[in-house]
C-alpha cells in the first residue's frame, strides 16, 4: 500500500506586496504621532493619502506578479483596519478640539466609518472567543467601501477650506451605505451567528 505524500507549500512572506502592507502599518504609527504633536493638515492628510496608496498597489502587485498568500492577505486586512480605525479616531478627537471640525463634520465622518464603528464589536468579540476575524474572501462591498472611504475623507477634510467639496455630505450617505452592506457580508464570512 502506497502511502500518499503530503506536500506543504511554504508562503513566501518576505516580498514587495508584504513590504508595502508593513510600510502601511508604520506610517499609521507616524498618522497617530502627528496627531498628537499638531502637524499640519496638509501633511497629515499626504501621509494618510500615501497610506492608502499602498493599500492599492500591494494588491495589485501581488495580484500580477502571483505573490498571492494567506499571510499576505491576512496582514493587508489587519494593516487596513489599524490604519483606518487609527486615522478615524485621529480625526474624530483631534479635529474637533482643534476647531478643525465642527459637528456637521463629525457626523460625516461617523457615517463614512459605518463598516468600522458596527464591525469592531464583532471583531473583538470574536478576538475574546479566539475565533476567526479576518476571512480571506474579498469581497466587492469590502473593497467598494475602502475605496469610496479614500476619497470621500479626504474631500471631506478639503471641504472645510474649501466651498468646491461640500457635496461630501452625497458621498458620505452612499459610503455609509455600502459600509452598512460590507458589516453584513463581514458578519456572514466570519460565521458569527452560527
């Protein structure tokens, strides 16, 4: 009797998709120092729009060239999340103390955060239990959101300045909505209810 070989495909984890993801996650430690030592708009909001930037290109390089792995797409998805939760939060405390911000802003920025604010119970719930709280599967609501939400904050913080971005309010209800529609596939893929 043949006993059947069983192969283990070790991931490649040091690669240019996996850098870029790391180098999303520094720069969300330099976002959250700015924060506290009143750096300018201006630059926080370059350094959180470089951030995002590599969130785009670590996809599609690994996409391109096959570097595809569990290990990568799990990290990019913490990376995410720590840069989007962090620099959301940034904005939400700093801004407002600063005047930056005013409620009408702040509301805003609730809405286009909707994803976050209603997946982050089940996150951590799920982290308690030591269940699974990043699913491989990418879905269109997931990737719709983070790619309205890097527009729309943005614009938002550009609205304040000036009087061409106040359609922000527009684009903040429809990311709120496709956030909205992201929390229910996230909460399906993780198996919460079952």
């Amino acid at each position: 009797m043949r006993k059947k070989v069983v192969e283990q495909v070790k991931e490649e984890m040091i690669n240019v998709p996996n850098f870029l993801t790391l180098s999303r996650v520094v720069l969300t430690f330099v976002l959250v120092y700015m924060f506290f030592f009143d750096y300018s708009v201006a630059t926080l909001l370059f350094v959180f729009c470089v951030a995002v930037f590599t969130d785009f290109l670590d996809g599609q390089i690994a996409r391109g060239f096959g570097l595809v792995t569990n290990f990568g797409a799990k990290f990019d998805m913490i990376a995410d999340r720590f840069l989007w939760i962090s620099f959301g939060i940034g904005v939400l405390i700093f801004f407002p103390i600063r005047g930056i911000f005013d409620s009408y802003h702040v509301v805003q920025m609730l809405i286009i955060f909707s994803r976050e604010i209603l997946c982050l119970p089940f996150l951590l719930i799920n982290l308690l239990k030591g269940e699974t709280t990043t699913p491989i599967i990418h879905r269109w609501s997931g990737k719709t959101t983070t790619f309205l939400q890097a527009f729309a904050i943005p614009f938002l913080i550009l609205s304040v300045y000036y009087v061409e971005f106040s359609f922000t309010i527009i684009l903040s209800i429809i990311t709120g909505i496709v956030g909205v529609w992201a929390f229910f596939d996230y909460i399906s893929d993780i198996k919460f209810f079952k």
